[in-house]
C-alpha cells in the first residue's frame, strides 16, 4: 500500500516538480532589411513557435529599406506585443541604401561595421535585461518545427544551431574552413546536410539561426566585434568573428540535425537584385511544401504576400494529367502552379479501375509485352495512364497546338523553373525537326548521350522511362497517333523510346516499323518524382542534375 502510494506520488510529483518552473527566458534578436517578401512568412512561425511569449522578448531593428519592410514589422508587431515580454524596435525609415553599394546584395565595409555593431548590441541587450538565452534568427529562416526552442535549449550547449534545410545542398553551418577563415567544402559537409548522418556536430561555422546560453559564465566572452578578439586576423565580417571568437574562447559551436527544424533561403549572389529573391522564396516555399505542408502566413499578413501572374510559358498550353480520386496530390499541383506562375489545364487521368469493357475492347496489348522487371502483363493502371497520355495528343492534334507541356503529377519542380524552362525552349527552337522534349525522366542508358549540336542544355534521349513532363510539339503528336498504338499497347514510358528508336527489346520495335520521333531531353533535367521507390539509379540522375550550391564566404544576406 505505502509502495503503491509512494510510486503514486513519485510520478505525480515529478510531473508537478517539472511544471513548477518557468521556461528560461529567450531574447530573439531579428535584423530586418528589404525584407518584405519573407517577412509574412517569417513572423508567422515566430509567432507559430510553442514556447510561452511572456518569456520571450524581441529586439528589432530595421534600416536601409527600399521596400515595406518597417510597414510589416510594425503591423505585426502591433498585433502581438501584448502577448510578448517585451518588444525593443528601432526602425530607420529613410529610403536608402549604403553609400558605395551596387545593390542589395553588395556588402560594403560600412555595411559589415553597421551589422556588427546592430549585432553586438543585440547581445549586449540580452545580458542586460538578463535573459537566459539569445537567440538570433535572419529573416529568411523559416522554422516549421513549432517545437525548436525547446529541443535546441535542451541540448545543453552554449551555443547550438538547428540543422536548416535549403534548396541543394547551402545550409547553415560549415564543416570546414580555411586557415583564413573562408568557407571549406569538407567531405563530412553533405551527409549531415542529408541527415544521412544524425545528431549534433561540433563545426567550425554556424549562422542565421543561433542560440547562446547567456547564463554560461564562458558566453560573456562571445562577441561579433572583431576588435574584442584578442590578435583578430580574420575578415571584417560578423559571423565569422562571432565563430573565430568563440573557438579561441573554447567554446564549441555545434549544429543538431537529428530533427526536422526548418528551412532557410539561399543569400544572394554579390550581383543579384531582389527579384531573384523573390524566385528564391518560390524556390524555397516548393521545397517546403514537398517536405511538409505549406508555409503559412497569419491572416494578418496576408496581404503582403505576392503570387507571380500567370503564364503559360510560350506554351501553347500546359496539362497536368492527374487522377480525380487523387485530390491531395491535385492540390499540392495548383500550389505548385500559383506560386510558379504556371496557366494549367487540369485533365481527369483515365482511371485504370473502372476502365469498363467496352473500352477494353479497343485496346490490345502488344503480344509480347512483359514488364521488363516483374514480368507481368500490363496493369489496368498503366493502360489508363496510357490513354491519359493519348487523350492529351489527340487534343492537341485537334486543336493544332504547336507546342505544348504535358506534365504529372507527382513532380518537384527544380529551382528557377521558368527560367530554365525558357532557357531550354530558346535552344529548343533553334533544332530544326524536333518532336518531343523530356523535362523529366529516368534515363535508363548509361553511355552519354550527346549533346545537340551547338547546345548547352540539350541531349538526345536515350533509353528512358517515365513521363513525368515533357515537351511536344504537333508533329510529334502525330507520330504518336499515327503509330496507332491501341492496336499493340505498351506502356506509355515504353513506347515513346521504341518510337524515337533507342528501345533495346528488338522484338517489340518490330511492330512499330516508324520510329522516327526526334526525342531530345534537357540536361540537367527540370522535374523529378516527389519520391522515389529507391531503386539503384533513380538518386543518381537526380544528383547530376540538382544544381549545387554551397556556403561561399559570404554566405549570408540579411541587413
Ligand atoms: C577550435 O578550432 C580548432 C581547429 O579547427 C578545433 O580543432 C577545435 O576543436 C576548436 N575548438 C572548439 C572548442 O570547438
Ligand atoms: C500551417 O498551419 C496548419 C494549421 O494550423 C498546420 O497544420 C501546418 O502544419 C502548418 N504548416 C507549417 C509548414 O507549419
Ligand atoms: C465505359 O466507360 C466510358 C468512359 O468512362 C463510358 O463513357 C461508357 O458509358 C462506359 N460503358 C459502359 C458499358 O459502362
């Protein structure tokens, strides 16, 4: 009975003990400059954070703007300071930028001096107001994972960073750097950035989002201003004060990876304008939403975000073919098409399961067939993507669309997409006789395919499979037709490498004597399948093609 009561009262107690202390408290310190495009996303997973607002406080600044920056921070902040502990601002409004600057991503000295200085006070303030953390987060990071603060605090480092997710393979942290303190590609970099490898990695960099246990006696050695580094013989340049600093003061820097936290966007080239940004928070929102769900914005800052008009490309028409009893998939789609700017033509899928008998009967396999694989006949569902396909070329022969996109769907579309698309339809009209364009797909043969002549994003399709998006064009829609296929069905992916003639099974070509489509395919490719079954093969053609982009030394860009 008193063990029973004791045990009783060891778990209820415990439980009491742990809701009896306060959560430590957090000052997050935001520098804000020209950031009004992710800004709506930004607040919104502040505020979507789960730790108690009454022990964090925020310490704002915001300067130099040529957009509605301040407008934003003040409507929001507006709306929740009450719920906060308390809000520091102080907010310039002069539209300029620094003198000597050739656009916002150039970082002049006296830029790097300002976000050192707006920096080091943001720290100081926290010790001040004794907060037990500071925790700085730039506004192109986007923490999905409500639950952030709390894991990285019990970590228990002086320093930590979530591992962030990015498009290719930029992250927020380094695994090497130079003996002058530049950026290092080092081999352990790509597996943490794939989670490949789990948990928490002492690393020479970490920025963007970084949290400081401020109650550490050793914190107060922390610093971003370079002339409070005793022999500082590093670049003029915050972070990499802050991580010089640190290291000579013994304290690790170290980056968790062993939960999803978030996403952070790419810094801008030294060249760039902030209508590359704008894709760039394209890029990123496809990237979240093929990880995650969409990002969300709170209805407060709704109208400050902004979705492209759209186009169809120079397309005569876009269709993306998508069963109706698949409507989450649809959905993601016109996500997708909203935030690329993309005028789609939605076709119902022929569904394979209630493909009737009359249907059937219009239809007859090709004698031979097998699945090369699985040795199986065809399935009902690869007759109704076939026919799905074919309704698409005889629409487009009935209309006499010159050329038009055909896309699935269960695609991630690659970064920059309609730049690249157009990039490759510019070097497209250039090859005289072309019928069919693969922006997608898994390509089977394993010599090079050579290049087209004079291109630089265009090969000749070998032996491929899948369908996932491609171009055509009416002539090539009519070689599809006329081949008849009905009378001698192979599956779709099948049969436009037996019609472009780089098929290797020699007996199926045989009952398509015209194998003359022209078949071209952009190198690297333009869309991927959302997931892959994890056959041999199907990583690589992604890895070729994924254009990578890594940490440069100035790998950063918020004020
Ligand atoms: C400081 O940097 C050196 C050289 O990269 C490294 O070996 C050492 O572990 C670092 N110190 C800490 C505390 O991380
Ligand atoms: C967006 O909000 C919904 C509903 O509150 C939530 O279920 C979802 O996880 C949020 N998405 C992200 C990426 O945080
Ligand atoms: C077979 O399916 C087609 C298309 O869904 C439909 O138009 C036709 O009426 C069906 N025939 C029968 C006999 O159910």
């Amino acid at each position: 009975m008193f063990l029973r009561f004791a045990v009783l009262c060891l778990v209820l107690c415990l439980q009491n003990v742990a809701s009896e202390w306060k959560k430590p408290t957090v000052l997050i310190a935001v520098l804000a400059r020209n950031k009004a495009h992710t800004l709506p996303y930004f607040l919104t997973t502040l505020e979507n954070l789960d730790y108690p607002k009454n022990r964090i406080s925020l310490w704002i600044r915001s300067d130099h703007n040529s957009d509605k920056t301040i407008e934003i921070l003040r409507k929001w902040i507006n709306a929740v300071k009450d719920e906060y502990r308390m809000i520091s601002t102080e907010f310039v409004e002069e539209n300029e930028g620094y003198p000597d600057e050739s656009g916002p991503a150039h970082w002049t000295p006296e830029r790097f001096n300002h976000v050192i200085d707006l920096r080091e006070s943001s720290l100081n303030f926290a010790r001040k107001i004794w907060a037990d953390y500071y925790w700085t987060i730039d506004c192109d990071v986007f923490l999905t994972n409500p639950k952030t603060l709390d894991i990285l605090i019990s970590k228990g480092y002086t320093v930590v960073a979530p591992m962030l997710k990015s498009d290719g393979l930029y992250s927020n942290f380094w695994y090497g750097m130079t003996d002058d303190y530049y950026y290092q590609r080092t081999e352990d970099y790509k597996p943490v950035v794939n989670r490949e490898n789990i948990g928490c990695f002492n690393v020479p960099m970490v920025h963007s989002c970084v949290l400081v246990d401020l109650r550490r006696q050793v914190s107060d050695f922390l610093t971003y201003d370079p002339d409070k580094v005793p022999n500082f013989d590093g670049p003029i340049d915050d972070i990499i004060t802050f991580a010089i600093g640190a290291n000579r003061s013994g304290i690790s820097l170290n980056l968790c990876n062993d939960e999803r936290f978030g996403f952070v966007m790419l810094p801008l080239e030294q060249d760039a304008n902030l209508a590359i940004d704008f894709e760039q928070l394209t890029n990123i929102k496809l990237e979240v939403l093929t990880e995650e769900k969409p990002l969300n914005v709170s209805k407060l800052l709704e109208a400050y975000t902004w979705l492209p008009e759209k186009d169809t490309l120079g397309f005569d028409k876009i269709f993306m073919i998508n069963l109706l009893r698949r409507p989450e998939r649809r959905q993601r789609m016109r996500f997708c098409f909203d935030e690329l700017g993309l005028q789609v033509t939605i076709v119902d899928a022929v569904d394979g399961r209630a493909l009737n008998a009359s249907i059937l009967q219009q239809i007859s396999p090709l004698p031979e067939y097998a699945d090369p694989y699985h040795k199986r006949p065809m399935t009902l569902g690869e007759i109704g993507c076939f026919l799905s396909h074919y309704n698409i070329w005889k629409d487009i022969v009935r209309n006499g669309y010159e050329t038009t996109l055909v896309l699935e769907d269960d695609i991630r579309f690659e970064s920059f997409f309609r730049t690249k698309v157009l990039n490759v339809m510019d070097e497209v009209k250039r090859v005289s006789g072309w019928d069919l364009v693969y922006l997608g797909r898994k390509r089977l043969q394993e010599d090079d395919e050579p290049w087209v002549e004079g291109s630089s994003l265009l090969v000749e399709a070998g032996y491929s499979y899948w369908t996932l998006g491609y171009v055509l064009s009416l002539n090539g829609a009519k070689k599809l037709l006329n081949a008849d296929p009905l009378s001698r069905l192979v599956p779709v992916d099948e049969y436009l490498p037996i019609l472009f003639d780089k098929h290797p099974q020699t007996s199926w070509k045989g009952y398509f004597p015209k194998r003359n489509l022209v078949a071209l395919s952009a190198a690297p490719l333009l869309v991927y399948p959302t997931h892959y079954t994890g056959e041999q093969g199907y990583i690589s053609d992604t890895e070729d093609s994924v254009i990578i982009k890594e940490n440069g030394p100035r790998a950063r860009d918020d004020l």
